[in-house]
C-alpha cells in the first residue's frame, strides 16, 4: 500500500492507496508544533479505526508547502513506516512541462492537481482548488502547467471581516437564502460565498479566453462543494485531486 500525504497551511490531507484505490482518507489539522511522534500516535488510531496496520504500508509520496512539517513527516515514515518517502520538488518526474517564470516557485501541490487533472480529464484543464488559498491553475491540451491565479481564501476572507471590524461575527461558511442579505450573518454569507462565486467565474472567464479553447473546469478543496453548488463554471468536484496527482507521481517516480 501507498500513504500520500499533502501538508497545506490549514490541513494536512492523508490517503492510503491499494494500487489505484483510495481505501482511506482523513483530514487533520497543520500544526507546526507536532513531532513525528506526536503524528505517529495520531496515524496509529486513525489506520486503527479502518482496520489498517502500518506494517501494510510499504511506500510514501509527500507534497508540501510547509517547510517545518517536510522533515516531520519524512522522519515519520522513517522511524513508523520503515521506509525512505518520495517528496515531490525539483527533479521528481511528474510528466508535465512547468511553463512559469520560475518552475521552483509552483507549490507541490499545485503540480500533483496539475498531474492528476490532466492524467483524469485531459486538456485543457482549469483547477481550482478552494484551500487556505484558492488557487486556480490552467494546463494546457498537451499537458503544460502554464500558470495561475492566486486569491485569499474564502476562510482567510470570512476571518478578516472578524478581525478586523467590531460588529461582526464569525458565521457559518453557506449559502444565504437570498443575495440581498436581510441580517447581518446573511449579509456576510452572500459577500463570502457569493462574492467567491463571482471571482471565480471571472477568473474562469479570463482563463478560457487566454487559452483559446474550451477547457474543463475541475474543483477541489475544503468548499469545493459549496461554491459549485452555486455555479455552472465547476462542472466537476474531484476531493481527492491531490491525493490521486501524489500516487500517479510515484508511480512515474518509483519502479
């Protein structure tokens, strides 16, 4: 079996795979302040709770945009697991060509959703990953990573208005039952969910008419599902995009 692991800002994404199935998933918390011992309990009960042993897990593939936890979970797979993880970054085969000013700068896992939405859908492709950040990249028809958008993420957004202003309070990431908000959670339901709506749309827009062509538009992240509940533009909602991009790298990676 095959652990994945994709360490973002916010969450850290697991999945075990058995050839090309997904047998299991979960979503923890990031918390920089963890040793690969305090993960190794953590991993311990959730394998526990699917009727997984770790003795099953033979190989590793990790993509990572923080630094700190990179060491963490290499020592992790190590010392628990017994065996060397693959860490996606420069020099790691990935079968797509990275067309950006400076190909180091491209986030792993922006390159694993690259790799599995075009080895899934083809191209053109157009990814947008609702994360901490919600990032949006386009891949062309003949596999080239050509870049993206960046833009605070709908969390980051709905924390700012609670920071920064004294009247407003945290409210629950959904859709309100009307855009014109009749109270003051709905009013900031509307501005979140459908304000991202429209940056996304725009931004999807901006994307087909540089590309040329009609490209398919994948979603994946946190609130992938919300905000495609409220827009054609996302046609399909792939949870596992990451995941799925991090075993087809090993697989090119690993004999």
């Amino acid at each position: 079996m095959l652990l994945a692991v994709d360490i973002g800002n916010s969450n850290i994404s697991l999945g075990v795979f058995q050839g090309e199935e997904l047998r299991a998933t979960w979503r923890i918390a990031t918390d920089v302040n963890k040793q690969a011992d305090e993960y190794e309990a953590l991993f311990q009960g959730m394998l526990s709770i699917r009727s997984l042993q770790p003795a099953c897990i033979k190989e590793s593939v990790i993509c990572s945009v923080v630094p700190p936890l990179t060491g963490v979970f290499q020592e992790f797979c190590e010392r628990y697991l017994g065996h060397k993880p693959l860490i996606v970054g420069m020099g790691v085969k990935t079968g797509i060509r990275i067309n950006y000013e400076s190909p180091r700068d491209v986030g792993a896992d922006r390159v694993a959703d690259a790799v599995a939405a075009y080895h899934k859908y083809g191209g053109p492709v157009i990814v947008v990953d609702f994360g901490t950040a919600t990032v949006l990249d386009a891949i062309s028809g003949d596999g080239v990573y050509l870049g993206g958008a960046i833009a605070p993420g709908i969390g980051i957004a709905a924390e700012a208005l609670f920071a920064r202003t004294s009247k407003l309070h945290r409210v629950e990431l959904i859709a309100p039952p009307t855009a014109i908000g009749k109270n003051t959670a709905d009013s900031m339901q509307s501005g979140l969910i459908f304000g991202y709506v429209g940056l996304v749309e725009e931004l999807v827009r901006r994307f087909q008419k540089e590309l040329g062509e009609k490209a398919r538009v994948i979603a994946t992240g946190g609130l992938a599902s919300i905000i495609a509940k409220e827009t054609p533009v996302l046609e399909t909602v792939d949870p596992n995009l990451t995941l799925d991009g991090l075993r087809l790298i090993h697989q090119m990676n690993v004999p």
